[in-house]
C-alpha cells in the first residue's frame, strides 16, 4: 500500500467517525422535556380540582377547588423538583416519574392538612371536593405523562443522554444505546504533552453528556487525568472493581478504597421490614394457633416424642440461630446438623410428618423465629450447615453462597416461588437458588416482599416439598 493512498483512507475512517459523532445536544431536549412534564403536571392538579369542584357543586364548585390547587401547587411543585420527578431517570422511566409526581402531591397533601390543623382553620370547605380533587388529579398526572413518552422520546431518544464507549484496546464493552468508537480510527491519544491531541478529544465530546473509556492498565491514568478537564461525565473501565464486587469508591489520605461490602437496607428500609414482619407473624400466629394446637397433638400421639425439632442454622451476619419446625421424622433418626437432605421415599419421615411437610404446616413455629428477630417473613431460606449440592457443600459450589447472609433469612423467598425448593441432588440445584436469592437482595421493596408472600400461597403444596 502506497503512501497517499494510506493517508487518504486514514482521512477517510476519520472523516467517517467524525460524521458517526455529530449528534445533537441533548441537554437543551432535556430541559424541553423537563418544562412540558412542568406544564403538564400544572395542568392536570389544576384540571383535576376544577373537574372535582364543578362535579360537587356546579354553581360555584370549581372556583373554590381552583383555590385548594393554588395553594397546593407550590408545594408540590418544589417537593417534585426535590424528589426527582424531574430528572434524567424519570425521562428514561415513564412509570418511575409517575410515581414520584405522585408521591410528591400525597405529600403536599400532607402538609396542607397539618398547617390547616396547627391553624384551626374555620373557614368553610368541601372535604369531598378537596379528596375528589387529589385523586382526579393524580389520575391525570398519571395520564399526562405516559401521554408525553412520545414527545420524550421524539425530543431526545430512548436513551436520553449522549453516551461515548472510547475503545483505546481495553476489554469489549456493550452498552445499549450507546455510541462506540476505536480510538485508533478517530485519532485519538491520551497525551497529556499534545495541546492539538487534547483539542481532538475536546471536540469529539462536545456534545456527549458520559464517555467510558476501554484501555489497557498502562493508558488508564493518562485518560483519567484527560477526562478530568473534559467538562463530562467520565468512565474508565477497570474489571478488578467487577472482579470485588465493588459498589464504591473513595479517597482518604492518599489511599483509595473500593466499597465491596455494604447492609443491603437502611435504617427505614429495615424498620419497615420489621413492622410488617411483627404484624403480619403476629396476626398469622393468631389466625393459625387452632391450627398449630391440632398439629401439635398429631405429632405427639404419633410416637410420642416431642413436637418441636430445632436445628442450627445459619441467618444473618454468618451467625448461627435455632430454627423451630413441628418434627416431622422419627426421632432417633432426626438429623440435626441436616446432612442428610429429605427426599421423596425417606423412611424416616412419619405418616403424620409427610402430611405437614406436603402442606409445608412443619414450617409454621418458625412465625415465632420472626417474632424473635432471628428471621423475617420473606428473605433467603435458611440452610442447615452439613447441606450438600451434589458431593459438595453450599459454599463449595459458589463462594457467593455467604452473601445471601447480609439479610435475615426468611419463611418465604425468591426461590421458593420460583419453585427451588425440595433436595439438592446437583450443583444445579443451589445454583438456581443462589441466584433468585442474590437478586433478591439486590433491590429490597416492601411491596416486593408483600407480592412474594401472595405468591407463596401458590406453592405450599408443592411436588418438591417432601
């Protein structure tokens, strides 16, 4: 290959990626979007108290709800600009920045009430008018926005944001929606020394809003200190942060230190979690004590031995705790350290004990292990620690297996109504598990853990539960 022709196609493949890179801005669509979700929200508080005022009162109604919105307007407005409502992760998620608009009004609801109450205010009001205007008008929020998805991503796309993958020779990275390009190609170094190499790079990130940088360890520190005057958001991919499972970072005298461990739920997120799971073992253990009281005494006149069988297990934070079950095997042949799994034709399971096992009543004296503390409603099920997966142990399959400790374990989980439940007769088996429970743990809602316990009611007879 001749010389020109090598300069010449060279010029070309940048001209190319030049061509690839020229994409609008997408800051000022944002703020576009941003105004209309502003304006729409407007409209459908003020829309919805008129229409609740005039269907209450069709003399005069409306203009008294219009004064209810006025003085909710502000409120929400600045509780919605605080909350998120109006953000780049709203944009992108249609149904997350209903939500927030929504808890924003029920707030601002809030504290209209309370500052009427503090006041004492006597002046004459319509409760239902007022309720009717909240609910109309959250119901054409609601409305409004999914409406506007269109004009969202008609102004800025599915993605939102402008997102650069620099490929300088690192590991392939895919991100969906994302531009991607070879350094090499676009003429790209990362040379702190070459004002016109920098002047490049300036230009190619004009209008990116995140650029991720894929490149060998040695090009690493270079990128960084390029990046940090580059006015954007910037990435450099490290798989050692992937391989210690790293969820932040810091700096403290000097020394970097990466965040690989961390309590899955905050101080309200656990409080919630406790409440519900008093409340609801408390109810439960009410409502079932006819129940538990007849399974008691079958157990005890089938051989006469005791009703309860505890076992050590291991819950949260690695440390062991007695888990209670009404016993359901013979009782010389009861396995405490569970090295034995049950499985479907095991003689010692008794004629009573098959049945409770089938309908999983064994597991109920374990809504006193909730009481307790040790365990909670919903969460990882607890494993006996001679369980095997096959010829090995839990954590020899998957050093992961430890993780799902960082939360109480629970009566019912992920796994469970999924339908991993039952033996381990291969590595498979736990494998399955692991992962429901991993992914449970990654992203802890109250309303998940209520959607997994009516889900439970569907798998307590169950063909693996033996």
């Amino acid at each position: 290959m001749n010389a020109p022709f090598a300069i010449s196609q060279q010029a070309r493949q940048k001209a190319e990626a030049d061509e690839l890179l020229v994409a609008p801005s997408l800051e000022r669509r944002r703020l576009q979007c941003y105004l209309v979700l502003i304006l729409g929200d407007i409209v459908a508080l003020l829309a919805g108290f008129a229409i609740a005022g005039w269907l209450y009162d069709i003399a005069d109604g409306a203009a008294r709800s219009l004064v209810y919105a006025q003085v909710l307007l502000p409120i929400f407005l600045t509780l919605a600009l605080y909350n998120g409502s109006y953000s780049t992760c709203s944009l992108r998620q249609g149904w997350r920045g209903v939500l927030r608009a929504q808890a924003a009004i029920i707030v601002a609801v809030a504290v209209v009430v309370f500052v009427q109450f503090l006041m004492k205010s006597s002046s004459e009001s319509s409760r239902g008018a007022f309720s009717g205007g909240v609910l109309l008008a959250m119901a054409l929020m609601g409305w409004a926005r999914l409406q506007l998805r269109s004009f969202v991503y008609w102004r800025c796309g599915a993605n939102v944001i402008n997102e650069l993958v620099i490929d300088d020779g690192g590991p392939q990275l895919r991100l969906p929606g994302a531009i991607r390009v070879s350094a090499a190609a676009m003429g790209l170094h990362p040379d702190l020394t070459d004002p016109h190499s920098l002047d490049r790079l300036g230009l190619v990130l004009r209008n990116i809003d995140r650029v991720v940088i894929s490149c060998p360890a040695d090009r690493r520190m270079s990128w960084a200190m390029i990046l940090k005057g580059a006015n954007v958001d910037g990435e450099v991919l490290d798989d050692e942060v992937a391989r210690l499972g790293a969820q932040g970072a810091r700096v403290i005298a000097n020394h970097g230190l990466l965040l690989v461990s961390a309590g899955p739920l905050g101080l309200r997120e656990r409080a919630i979690k406790r409440l519900f799971d008093v409340m609801f073992a408390g109810v439960a253990i009410v409502a079932l004590t006819p129940l538990m009281i007849a399974v008691a005494v079958a157990v005890k006149l089938q051989d006469g031995g005791p009703v309860f069988f505890a076992q050590r297990r291991m819950g949260r934070g690695n440390r062991f705790f007695n888990m209670y079950k009404f016993r359901s095997m013979t009782q010389a042949l009861c396995d405490v350290d569970g090295n034995q799994s049950a499985s479907k034709d095991d003689q010692r399971i008794t004629a009573v004990g098959r049945f409770i096992r089938g309908t999983s009543i064994d597991e109920l004296p374990q809504l006193f292990n909730v009481l307790l503390g040790d365990m909670s409603i919903v969460g990882p099920r607890p494993h006996a620690t001679g369980s095997l997966a096959g010829n090995k142990l839990f954590w020899e399959v998957d050093l992961r297996y430890w993780q799902r400790h960082s939360l109480k374990p629970g009566l019912s989980g992920l796994a469970q109504v999924r339908g991993y439940r039952g033996a381990t007769d291969c590595e498979s088996d736990l494998v399955n598990r692991l992962q429901s429970d991993l992914e449970y743990l990654e992203g802890w809602t109250i309303m998940r853990d209520i959607q997994i316990v009516f889900l439970t009611l569907r798998v307590l007879v169950h063909d693996r539960a033996f």
